[in-house]
C-alpha cells in the first residue's frame, strides 16, 4: 500500500509540475501582442508645395479720373459701360469761381429784367439802361466762363462713374474710371518666405465664383522687386485671358506652385507622427515587425510630405498608413490578407 501511495503521489505531481509548465508556455505565447495595420508601397513619385493667395482682379490699363477743379457737374456725355477713345470727352465741369460770378450777372439781370418789365412809360425809359448794361454783363458773362471738359486719358471702357448732372465736385474727387477690358490683370502679394520660389513665368491657377468652381490659367507677369516694410510682402501682378465673367475689384484665389520634385520618396501626411520636440516618425513593416524611422521632412503638399532624409528607408518599403498610433518599434503586425503580396516584396533578407 505505501508503494502504491508513493507511485500515486510522484503521478499526481509530475501532473502538477506538467500543468504548470504547460500554462507558462501558453501565457509566454499570449503574451506577444499582434497589431493589425494597412500599408502602402513607397516609390518614388511627384509632389510639389502649393500656396493659395486672395487676388484682386484690376486692368493693365486703368485710369481713375479726377476732377481738377472744384465746382458743379454740368453735363455728362458717358455712361457706364461706354467704350471710349483717349481725349474723348466725359464730362464738363464749371469752375466754382466762374459759376458764382456767372451766377451773380444772371441774378442781376433776371432782376433787372423783372423790374424793367414791370415798368412803364417815362419811367421804363429812364430804367432802359441800367437792364440793357445788366443783360450786356450775362451776356459777356456766357461767354468768358466756360465749362471745363475732362478727357479720358486712355482707350477703353468707362466701368464705374461717381457723379450725375448738376452734382458739386471738389478739386480731385473721383469723377469716372476708364479700363481695357481686352487687358486683365491680377494684383495679390507674397509672403517672403515664398518670395524666392515665385518668379516671372510661374503658372498660376486662378479660381472664381461659387466656391471656386470657375478657373482660368494664368502666368506671373510682375513680382516687386522690393518687400513691403509693413506685412513683409512682395507684390505681383498675374495675366489671365480675356475674360468677360471678371470685373475689375472682383476678388479672387490663385493657386501657384512654389516648389516642385519629379522623384521624391514620400509618406502620407496622415502617417506622420509629431512628437512634442518637433520630430517626425514613423513605421514601415520588416519581417513582420513595425520598424520606427525617424524623418526630416522636405516639401509638403495637402497630402503628402518629401522624406528628405531618413535612415533605413528605400523605394519598396511598406509604409504603415493605419494603425501606427498603436505601435511601437519591433511590436509584431499583422496586413490583411489583400495586403500580404506587398508585404512579402516589403521584406528584408
């Protein structure tokens, strides 16, 4: 019976020892994490920086028109919209000096004249030459105070007048502004950290209208040669076509490429990881394995950013897109299975 109990005993215990070995087994196989992830291929590929700027649409030619003098509006022979000649006349305006004094010799005429009318007699006869010298004066008067015409300086379409008939001006207030239509152009200014990648020539999309939806190609055709001291901009100027749909003030967005690359490896914005210092990282698969590349970042687009320089990362590699947030260098990962024929090709020997 004591063998029988020692026999029992060792059994019972060597199925101890065996359960306990085998749950430490199962617990150092569960204890490695598998995290799934999607990836795409890096290969080299296009990308460029845009900028999006506010332009204000303006002529080549455009010629705001002043009165020179103050005074009254006493015909307007434009209206807007008018095509016109250089020295065309727009407007006459009479000096407010000249209309006083013309002003003055009416009344004393008109006055003399009424009262003269109304006399009879000898008494008419005696007032005879005081109206005759009254009228004389007005008369002269006509004749020495003319109004002033005002020319446009350019040919092409008055686009906004300011004044109406009988309106009283003062000396260099706007009367009318004049613009060829055939000659549009664009104003908008630069930033100056963009400065040195805009220059003449530079293509420009121009956007305009409901949410943008209309665009027309143009080309930069000024760029200031001087930075404004004020918001540290540089001006330019953008030619477009003809366009009968823009208007001079009208604004609008212009989309220029400032920096551009044919062959750059690239990693989606979205799988870029910032760190409070400022680095950038992210994952690429390695034999199964998330692998953390530390990255310095040249042109960026809305989507994508240039791995400028990186160690470890080749054209082929697998890019993690989805799931990085979960990851950590070396942890295993797992691609769906649509994925795996990349991943293979992703692998390193």
């Amino acid at each position: 019976m004591k063998i029988n109990k020692k026999i029992i005993s060792f059994i019972a215990g060597f199925i101890i020892l065996l359960m306990v070995f085998t749950g430490c087994g199962k617990k150092a196989e569960q204890q490695e994490k598998i995290f799934p992830v999607k990836v795409i291929k890096a290969q080299p590929e296009k990308i460029s920086s845009t900028i999006t700027l506010a332009g204000e649409v303006d002529s080549k030619i455009h010629a705001v028109i002043t009165s020179p003098i103050e005074g009254n509006v006493i015909q307007l022979k434009v209206r807007e919209g008018k095509n016109v000649d250089r020295g065309d006349v727009l407007c006459y305006v009479m000096p407010i000096d000249q209309q006083n004094m013309l002003g003055q010799a009416r009344f004393e005429y008109e006055s003399a004249k009424k009262i003269y009318d109304g006399l009879s007699g000898g008494e008419k006869d005696a007032y005879q030459e005081t109206y005759k010298a009254a009228k004389e004066r007005y008369e002269a008067a006509k004749k020495l105070f003319n109004a002033m015409s005002i020319a446009s300086p350019v040919k092409g379409t008055v686009i906004i007048r300011y004044v109406e008939e009988g309106q009283s001006v003062s000396a260099k207030q706007p009367l009318m502004e004049v613009a060829d239509m055939e000659k549009i152009i664009i104003k908008s200014a630069v930033s100056q950290e963009y400065v040195p990648y805009v220059k003449v020539g530079s293509p420009v999309k121009v956007s305009f209208g409901p949410e943008g939806k209309n665009t027309i190609d143009g080309k930069v055709s000024i760029v200031a040669p001087g930075i404004n001291r004020d918001n540290r901009t540089a001006a330019i100027e953008v030619e477009i076509p003809a366009d009968y749909r823009l208007k001079p003030g009208m604004t609008v967005a212009l989309s220029l490429v400032v920096m551009e690359k044919d062959d750059a490896l690239c990693v989606p914005l979205d799988a870029l990881i910032v760190k409070p210092d400022g680095s950038k990282y992210f994952f690429i698969v390695e034999n199964g394995r998330a692998k953390m590349i530390k990255a310095e970042t040249g042109i960026e687009s809305n989507t994508k950013a240039e791995i400028k320089s990186a160690l470890y990362f080749y054209p082929g590699d697998l890019i993690v897109v989805a799931g990085q947030e979960n990851l950590k260098d070396g942890v295993k990962v797992k691609i769906p299975e649509q994925e795996k024929k990349s991943e293979s090709k992703g692998e390193k020997k």
